[in-house]
C-alpha cells in the first residue's frame, strides 16, 4: 500500500505516477528490467534474479476494496527520518497492518534525502516499510537523476536486508561474497572500470542497487544479494507478506 502524503497539489502525485513506481520496481526485483543488457561482461554472471513481485492491496484492512493507494492532506511541509511520516498523529498516516501489507510512504523529505528504508528484525514492528521523496517517485514526472523508480528499489533492498554494497565503511563489507570490495560510494555515472580497493581488473560493481549511482547507471542486484532478501522473506516472520 502506497501513502501518499501531500501538502500542496504538486506534492500528491498520481495513481499512475505510483503505477509506474510499481512497474519499474517490479522489473528490478524481478530481473526483467531491460537494462540488464549493460551489464559488464564481468558481471553479467553474477546477476541475480530475486522473482519478487509487488502488488498492489486490494482490500484494506477492514476489508473494503481499495486500489491500494492513499491519498491524505498533510499540515506538515515536509518529512525526516524520524518516522513521523508513518504516524497519523504526527501529520503522516497510520501504517496498515504490517504483517499483511508492505507499507509505503510518499511524502516530501527535507534536504537532500531521496528516502529510507527500515531493515528487519526478530518482529515485525508497526513501522516496517519504505519512506520516500514524491519527485523520486515513479518513472512519470520524477526528477532526474532519480527518475526511473530505483530510489525505491533501493530502498526496498535495505527492508529485505541488503547493506549499502560498501558497507558503510571505508572497504568495507556488506555481508555478500560476490559484491566486490569497494573503498566508498559511487554517485553520477562512473566510467567502467572503476577500481578501488586493489579489486581490479573489474573494479566496483557501481551499477548495483544498492550504490549511489544514478538511476540510469543501476541495473542488478547479485545472485548473493538474492538469496539474502529470499531468506528474508521465506523466514518468520516475514513469510507471513507473502501470502497476504
């Protein structure tokens, strides 16, 4: 269920703005999108084909239909990462029930924030989801850089427990054998090879998901990063989303 929360018109983007969002994620997690084809040769084994697939809700919780899409007028001018989007009571929107639904917010966040994604844990809290920015939102009228809905593929990564692919540490790791070793994150369009790290011929594997790169350069998850969000959500308690 997408929320989309709005404190002027340009902020309440569309049914179909979110449709598109729906579409280009549903092709990154499921490994058609038609970019994979400029993957490096290097990498091209490696890529992995996680078949997750998102819908959109059709019932609410009460059990009315819906189109799974909430359009709410917020007082609040703008959102961060405190979660106050998730709240009702704090100028956001209460999160549908989170061991049925997964839940994402659309708002207008502060600065330079394009989203944030919560990781899992033991239990499944009352505010599990994704937050993101309405201009990044979408392949219809977001803004490039960010303009083909990974904004939200990453972001979704790190709710299935995907780590930033430099692990948030100078050559660090983010749990997953076959993403390379890289010293930071990338950002624009990096020229191929990018070696860092002593991790050539290769170089960093900048156009994963789970790097700064632009939306443009992005095209892969790897074949361990699949089996990492499979396990996510093959598991309690996530296994309980995969019915409902």
């Amino acid at each position: 269920v997408f929320h989309i929360l709005y404190n002027t018109p340009e902020q309440n983007i569309s049914d179909a703005e979110i449709e598109s969002q729906l579409v280009a994620m549903n092709a990154d997690f499921m490994g058609t999108n038609a970019d994979a084809s400029k993957i490096p040769s290097a990498f091209k084994s490696l890529m992995g084909k996680p078949g997750i697939q998102f819908c959109l809700a059709k019932r609410t919780p009460t059990g009315a239909p819906t189109n799974g899409i909430v359009h709410k007028s917020t007082t609040k001018t703008s959102f961060t990462a405190n979660d106050a989007a998730k709240y009702s009571s704090q100028g956001g929107d209460d999160a549908w029930d989170t061991k049925k639904y997964f839940n994402i917010w659309i708002c207008n966040l502060e600065g330079t924030l394009l989203g944030y994604g919560e990781f899992p844990s033991t239990t499944i809290t009352k505010t599990y989801g994704y937050v993101g920015h309405w201009k990044y939102t979408g392949t219809i009228n977001s803004q490039a850089p960010f303009n083909l809905g990974r904004t939200t593929t990453h972001e979704i990564g790190h709710c299935l427990n995907l780590r930033h692919i430099w692990g948030d540490a100078n050559c660090g790791s983010d749990g997953v054998s076959d993403t390379p070793t890289q010293q930071t994150s990338n950002s624009k369009c990096p020229a191929y090879p990018n070696v860092t790290c002593s991790n050539g011929p290769n170089g960093d594997m900048f156009m994963n998901y789970m790097d700064y790169s632009d939306d443009a350069c992005m095209n892969m998850f790897t074949v361990g990063q699949t089996t990492r969000m499979l396990a996510t959500i093959n598991n309690a308690p996530y296994n309980v989303l995969k019915t409902s």
